[in-house]
C-alpha cells in the first residue's frame, strides 16, 4: 500500500488480488498485472481502430467507382469511429449509384 499511496495510483489501491498476507502487497505482481492490463487495452483500442479504418476505405472505395469524392469528405469519413455509423455508410455506399446519392 506504500507504493499505491506513494503514487497515488488508483488502481493499486483498488487491487485486491494484489493483497497476499496479513495487508501486505505484492507490489511485484500488481505492477506486472497493471503493465499487462495497460497492453491489452491498447490491443484492444488497436483493433478497433483498425475495423474502423478499413470499413472507411472501403467505403471510399465504393464511392469513388462513381467518381472523386472531395478531399472534406474524406477526411470526414475516416474521422469517424463509431463502428455502427460506419457499418450504416458502408451499406449506403454498396447501393449507391453516384457519388452525388452517397452525399
């Protein structure tokens, strides 16, 4: 508990399986439990980054068959990251038959 106080780190004092005997922490395995957690949520995060990325391009992939789409609405469209938001534009860009009817 020294080092959570020390630090203030939240997460050390919140960690009870961190706790061995009689109070005392297993700073050793909290700290590794703490690096561990910190890179599967930047996998995670990465993942989820990625689907979005990809589902933009091929969004744009499907609009531009039908000519430029403006560099505002590039932008806009690989801006977004809502997985929901982008799985609805991908279904308007497969039916679209213009870029003037996807915007």
């Amino acid at each position: 508990m020294v080092a959570a106080n020390y630090t203030r780190s939240r997460e050390l004092i919140e960690k009870e399986s961190f706790v061995v005997d009689e109070g005392k922490m297993d700073i050793c395995r909290a700290i590794k439990e703490l690096i561990l957690d910190g890179k599967m949520e930047g996998i995670v995060e990465g993942k989820a980054e990625g689907k979005a990325e990809g589902k933009a391009e091929s969004i744009l992939m499907l609009v531009e068959r039908y000519g430029t789409i403006s560099d505002e609405l590039k932008r806009e469209i690989k801006s977004i990251s809502d997985e929901d938001v982008l799985g609805q534009l991908l279904i308007l860009s497969a039916s679209a038959k213009s870029v003037e009817e996807f915007e």
